[in-house]
C-alpha cells in the first residue's frame, strides 16, 4: 500500500487481494473513515500513476460537499 496526494488529498493506493490490476483507494483526508472507491485496469497492465490521478479527481468531483459522499 502506498499514498498518493492529488489536489491537497491523500489517497491510500493498494491492489485489491487476488488481483493484479484492480485498485482500491481510500480517501485518508476525507471527512468520511474508509470511504473510497476501487478501478481497475483492462488489458494494459498496471494503471500509471497519471491514470490513477485522473481517476481520483473524476471521483472527487463527484463528491458532495456537504456530506463527503457521492450524491
């Protein structure tokens, strides 16, 4: 497991168990314990690090404000 800073907000990064290209982060600085989401990789290998950036900020965009969950 590794953590990863996008936009001021730290991520732990880690490969789900049993699997070699799907990824599961959890938003460390978030207002909400444990929450996060998972992404995987389709025939490409490993996600580079760019991919796993953009993948979090499409996620918190997605996030309410109010509640630091997805609405």
């Amino acid at each position: 497991m590794r953590e990863i800073n996008v936009d001021g907000e730290r991520f732990e990064v880690g490969l789900q168990p049993g699997s070699s290209y799907v990824y599961e982060l959890k938003w460390v600085s978030g207002p909400n314990e444990g929450y996060g989401f998972a992404c995987a990789a389709y025939g490409e290998g490993p996600l580079a690090d760019h991919a796993i950036e953009d993948a979090i900020r499409d996620f918190l965009g997605q996030v309410d404000p109010t509640t630091g969950y997805i609405g």
